[in-house]
C-alpha cells in the first residue's frame, strides 16, 4: 500500500483478537502529574485492522494511522514486534 504523509505509528499489546480482522490494543504512556511530578501510567483502546488474522492476544504489535476502515477501526496493523508466550 501506498503511503502519504505523517501517519502516527502506535506500539502496543493485542488484549483482544475475537473479531474478525479486528484486533483490539492497549496501548500504554507515561504522563508527568501535574501537581505530585510523579510519572502515570495512562493507556488507551485502539481497534485495529488485521487483515490476515495473524495477531493473538498478548502479542506486541505496530499500529498505523489510516483512513476510517468502520464506526470505530481508524487503526491498521503493520508488524508484530513479539509474539506471545
């Protein structure tokens, strides 16, 4: 596939793979609080494509920015990093 522009890469664990072509991520940063200076660990749910089935719960996976693929997918997923023990 073609690429253009800056698309946003997002590195993150698969939690779940039950839907088809469908992976669901978390993916985790940390954030400095505001008053105590101490780091937070924040994360998000990203639904990502996989269009292969080839993810399991548990892997360690890149995700792409990519046009709206349906209500809630925005996400593609480009590689697995690690695969799950």
């Amino acid at each position: 596939m073609a690429e253009s522009g800056n698309k946003r890469t997002i590195r993150g664990v698969v939690i779940s793979d039950k839907m088809d072509k469908t992976i669901v991520v978390r993916a985790v940063r940390l954030v400095k609080h505001p008053v105590f200076h101490k780091y937070v660990r924040k994360h998000v749910k990203y639904k990502a494509h996989d269009e292969q089935n080839q993810c399991r719960e548990g892997d360690t996976v890149l995700i792409i920015e990519s046009r709206p693929l349906s209500r809630e997918k925005r996400w593609r997923m480009l590689e697995i990093l690690e695969k799950a023990k």
